[in-house]
C-alpha cells in the first residue's frame, strides 16, 4: 500500500511538474499568434513619447472624424510632367554577363526603368501587375512623398493583384537619388529583382551639371553580384577632366562599402540630401546602408587613365574612361569615411534641444513564439511581434529618437516619409555636415540619437531594411494623432507588407 501511495505521489509531482512547464509554454504560443486579419492601428503598444496624445490606439481605425491615409494624396489632378507604366512580371530573369535566375522584373529587365525628373515635377507611375502571383505594390524609397502614394501593402493600400493596377502621383519637391521597389512581401520580390531607381535633378538654373551622372545599382540575385543588373565589370565612357557623379545604390539587405579608386572624390550626398562642404578624400571607403545611397563626385585624371568605383569585395565595379584604359585594382582600402565628422557644420532647420517627443527604440533577441513558430526573435523595447510601438506625434513635432542595438547583428533602419539627421553616435556628437539619413545602419553594441519633424501626416513604417530581418518581426509604426488607415494586412486583397 505505501509503495502504491509513493508511485501515485510521483505521479502527481511529474504531473504538475509537466504542467507547470506546458501551460506557460502553451499560453506563449497562443499570445504569440497574429490574427490572418489586422489592422495595424489595432496592434502593439502605443508610445507617445511624452507628448500629448491618445491613452490607447485600439481601434482608432473607426475613431469618428480621424483622417484616413486615402485623402493624404499627391495632386489628383494636373498633366504630370514626368509620366511611366511600370509592368511587373514573375519568371526568368537572365543576367547580363551571368546565369538565368527565378526573378521578377518591371517592363522585362531589372532593375527597372530608370526615372529621372527635375526638382518640383509632377510624377505619375502607373503599376501593371501583368503576372506577379502574390501582388504588388511600388514603394518610393527615401522620397518623402504623401502617406497614400506610400506603396506599402495593408497600410497605406491593398496590393495590386495580377491583372491590376494602381497609380501613384507625388511632386518630385526633393532633389537626390531614390530608388522604388515593391513592398508586398518585400523580402522575397526585392531581393528577386522587383525594384528601380528615380534621380531628381536640380533645376538647370541652380547649379552647372556634371559631364557624367550616372547611377550605380548594386544588387545580389541569389549570390551573384551585379551593377546595374550586369555581372563583373561595367565601363561607362568618361573622357579626361570631365566631372563625373556615380549615384551608389544599395539594395540588398547588408551594408556595403563603396569607393573610389585612382582620383581623390568627395561624397557629394547621402540618402539623397546634399552634404555641407565635402572635402576630398582618397583611399579610403564610405559605407552605404542596405537601402541606402551615396552620390560620389570626382573629376577624371588628366592622363587620361580610368577610374574604378568599387563595391562589396571590389570584384564588381564600375570602371569609368575611356575603354581599355589603365585602371586601378579591386583592392578595397582599409580606411572607412566617418560621417560623423565629414563636411562642415551647418544650422538645422528645427531646433533639437527641447524636443517635443523623445522615443527610445531597443533593438534586441531572444527566445520565444512569433506567430505559434518558436526560435530566437528580434525584439523593439525587450517586446516580441506584434507587441511592438506605436510612436504616436502630431504635426509639427519635433522628435528625437534614441536607436540602441545590442541583438548581435547589425541593423539597417528605415522610416517611411521623413529625413532625420544623425544628433549623436555612442554619446559623441555630430561635428560634421548635419547628416540626414533615411537608412541608418545601427550596429551591434551601437546607440544612435537622431532627430526629425513630424511634417508629413499618416501612418509610416519604421523597420530594419535587412528585409528577411522585418519579416521576423523586426517592425514598428510611426503614427500621426488623428490619422488612420481602412487597410488591413492579410485579408481578402493578402496583404504582405514585409
């Protein structure tokens, strides 16, 4: 009889024992699921920065009288001065110089279409999903354009199904370099090839061009590198003493390093915002943000000998001269450009010592469910997806955010519709030209203080553009107070905004 009592007694301890490690379990998972249905306005954990706002966003969608995200338009009316249809495609996309890959493309090539327009143009794209199973949608990245042309699926429209269309049309109010790319199930359709780059030129009147500008798209289709959707190396014809400017694009999800080889060159503008007083610099790299661009400017040896624009690991490049003209090596330099500190300081066009909102946005990992899937997780705030913030402001903030990472791998981070300038990195301030970013790579063990003005109302992502990264989670919302979205993702339109 005692041995029975004792067997039925550690059969009750391993009973609660077990229960008490399934049931937490249990209970993770389940708070872990994402409804197939939802609104962003209706998710994560809101953050007003200690401002005045709402106390609780749940359900602001149906707010009486919030504005929605479909009346914050560009001009609806007008003949647009710079005017293109954009096809998108899924199939075989053949490499220049390389293999055939599973891909997409904008009017059969990628990258797409190069658009180029000049400073306060009226643009107006219109997208062809001609065969793209999953949607599409076309993002404007960097260019701070009205919250409904924003091209991001189950926030600021639905994707655009196959046999659909959609237009966007914005003023072109910024000179730079930019690029678009799909942002419906983006971690998929940009790195298959689903992107483009738009350039906004300055008014003739405003300043002498260069006798080269040229854009430079570095993209990896399934590990083969290319420039311009070319593998190896590019020659673009440059004669001696022409000024040339080489607009970098990065649109992978890594960072990369990009220089100049056999002149002196200055980096002329980051993420499409000029750079106060550049100094030449020689031997030395510049890294550029995934998503991010640089615009490098130099003038051509006079002895005729070519230059070499390197990328990544320098095997891809852009070689710029006269054909088989002597050109540099692919070495990259050991010396990195500091942005921190490059150019010369000028006055910013807000003032950021008292701050109307200040947010913190911790970047870490850790153990858990995301969606019923356990793994090691991003986290913003020490909070798995979907309980992430929501940084809630009102036009004419002005905002400071304080960007801290400590998840082990580097960061990219993106906001949707605005600039920010870069106040300080890990507690050191700023002495250069103000740095203005839109992509902002944060390292591991790296904090970053930025600042920005709350000017363009809507409902913006705020996301690391490592784009596998936001899809695991990696994603918050910069809100404006007043404003909300009738989108939703998922849904019968299968919105899939990362």
């Amino acid at each position: 009889m005692v041995n029975v009592r004792r067997g039925q007694l550690r059969l009750i301890l391993a009973t609660v024992a077990t229960a008490a490690i399934v049931v937490p379990l249990g209970w993770m998972w389940y708070a872990s699921l994402v409804p197939e249905t939802y609104s962003v306005m209706d998710m994560g954990i809101i953050d007003l920065g200690g401002g005045p706002g709402p106390s609780d966003h749940a359900g602001m969608d149906e707010t009486p009288g919030a504005l929605s995200v479909d009346t914050l338009t560009g001009p609806q009316t007008g003949t647009p001065d710079v005017a293109m249809t954009l096809t998108a495609e899924q199939g075989d996309l053949p490499l220049e110089g390389g293999p055939t890959v599973d891909g997409y493309t904008f009017n059969g090539s990628s990258p797409g279409p190069e658009i180029r327009a000049t400073q306060g143009d009226l643009v107006e794209v219109t997208l062809v999903n001609e065969s793209v199973s999953e949607g599409v949608t076309i993002h404007w990245h960097g260019v701070d354009v009205p919250n409904a042309e924003d091209g991001v699926a189950g926030v600021t429209q639905d994707a655009v199904p196959t046999g659909g269309e959609h237009v966007y049309r914005f003023v072109a109010d910024d000179t730079g370099t930019y690029w678009y790319h799909s942002h419906q199930v983006s971690h998929e359709q940009v790195r298959g090839g689903l992107f483009g780059t738009l350039v906004v030129e300055p008014r003739a009147a405003q300043v002498e061009p260069p006798a080269l500008d040229v854009v430079m798209a570095v993209h990896g289709y399934d590990g083969t590198d290319t420039i311009n959707g070319r593998v190896g190396e590019t020659w673009v014809d440059a004669e001696a003493g022409d000024t040339a400017r080489v607009r970098v694009v990065n649109t992978d999800s890594g960072p990369m390093l990009t220089w100049v080889a056999g002149a002196p060159y200055r980096v002329a503008a980051v993420d499409g915002r000029d750079v106060n007083k550049p100094t030449d610099v020689e031997d030395t790299a510049v890294l550029v943000t995934a998503g991010g661009r640089v615009d490098l400017e130099l003038t051509m040896p006079a002895d005729g000998s070519a230059v070499r624009v390197g990328a990544g690991g320098g095997e891809t490049s852009m070689l710029v001269g006269q054909d088989e003209a002597d050109a540099p090596g692919t070495d990259v330099p050991d010396d990195e450009l500091d942005l921190l500190s490059y150019g010369t300081p000028a006055p910013l066009p807000f003032d950021v010592t008292a701050p109307d909102r200040e947010f913190d946005y911790t970047i870490g990992r850790r153990p858990g469910f995301l969606d019923g899937r356990p793994g090691m997780w991003w986290t913003i705030n020490g909070k798995l997806f979907p309980d992430v913030p929501m940084y809630v402001v009102a036009e004419g903030d002005v905002v400071t955010m304080t960007l801290e990472n400590s998840s082990g791998q580097v960061h990219p981070m993106h906001l949707h519709g605005h600039h920010a300038v870069v106040l300080s990195r890990n507690g050191i301030e700023a002495t250069g030209s103000p740095w203005w970013v839109d992509s902002l790579d944060v390292g591991d063990g790296e904090t970053y203080e930025i600042a920005f003005l709350a000017d363009n109302p809507g409902v913006w992502m705020d996301h690391c553009h490592n784009l596998p990264h936001a899809a695991e989670g990696l994603v918050a919302h910069l809100m404006y107070d007043g404003v909300s979205t009738p989108y939703v993702v998922g849904g019968e339109d299968d919105n899939h905004p990362e």
